[in-house]
C-alpha cells in the first residue's frame, strides 16, 4: 500500500497535504491528499476513498505536465479554493475545505504550475 510520494524530496518543486481536504483523483473521492510538483510532472495521492476499493492504482496518478489541457483555480463557497487539473484521460481536483493555510498552499501551488506549463 502506498503511503507518501513516490519520488525523493530533492526532486520536487513543491509539496501540499491536505490531511482533512477532498480530493478527486482519477474519478475517485478521497479524504485527504499529498500533491508533489516536479520540473516536468504531477504527483497526486489520494489518503482515505471514500468507497470501497481494493485497486492501489486509484491513489495514486503521476500526471505528466505535458499532458495537461487544463488548469484552473476555482473558490466554490462550499469548498474553498480548489485546484482543477485536466487531461485528456482524467482530472484531479484538489480541494481546500476553507482551510486557510491550505488555501495559501493551493495558490502556491497552482502559481507553480502555470510558471512550468509557461
């Protein structure tokens, strides 16, 4: 079972865990994520599913930055600053749950992103 990042901190750009945020990753609803940016990819961990599924391959989805057709920073009145990644196979969201210093990590991180994607 994966429990971190599945790449060395000397590689990543950035890092955010949203430790009680959702997530949606590869279809999936999670409670909880780690989110990892390197030069060229997106590392993306959901922690809790919230169905019942027996296939790791769900959690965790390294998304290549060239693969990306979409990136956007939503505040939802429900949810709080959320991150939405999309490629032509699947989307990741990421979500802060009006954490505010996840809120701060998000724009970081989605600042981050659009720099590499530039």
């Amino acid at each position: 079972m994966v429990e971190g990042l599945l790449i060395g901190d000397d590689l990543l750009k950035a890092k955010v865990k949203g430790e009680r945020a959702g997530a949606e990753v590869a279809g999936m609803q999670y409670v909880g994520y780690e989110v990892g940016v390197t030069e060229g990819s997106v590392h993306v961990l959901g922690k809790h599913c919230r169905a019942d599924i027996a296939d790791e391959d769900f959690r965790y989805v390294v998304v290549p930055l060239d693969a990306v057709t979409g990136l956007k920073m939503v505040d939802h009145t429900d949810h709080g600053q959320t991150i939405e990644l999309q490629t032509a196979k699947e989307n990741v969201v990421l979500q802060s749950e009006k954490q505010s210093t996840l809120s701060k990590n998000l724009e970081r991180l989605f600042r981050l992103m659009c720099q590499l994607l530039a």
